[in-house]
C-alpha cells in the first residue's frame, strides 16, 4: 500500500459537521517529514474556524 499524500504542511482544508458546519483547519505537520518516515499514515492540524462558510475568508489568506 502507497500513501498518497493530499496536501503540504500550511495548507487549509475543510471538514464537513453533522450539523452542516465545516471546520477550517490546516495542515500543521505530515508524517512523510518524520525520520526514516516512521509515521508517514501520521498528520497533525489544528481547528482555526467553525461556520456555515465553505470557502476561506480573506483574512485567512
């Protein structure tokens, strides 16, 4: 199995809610970076936004 990877580390994405919000987050850190890559399956992100909004507001910018 390859991992594909999906993003970089300061990229944004979103993460649709039960209740129809989505989440704005953003990569932090990608396993693929870690040493020899023992914990390429691994990635961190942190929660900048909640709302109704599916697009970035400008000042994330």
């Amino acid at each position: 199995m390859v991992a594909e990877v999906l993003g970089r580390a300061g990229d944004y994405f979103l993460i649709p809610m039960e209740d129809g919000r989505f989440a704005i987050s953003q990569i932090i850190w990608l396993g693929t970076e870690s040493k020899e890559q023992k914990f390429k399956k691994v990635f961190a992100f942190c929660v900048l936004s909640i709302g109704y909004e599916k697009g970035l507001p400008e000042d994330f910018s």
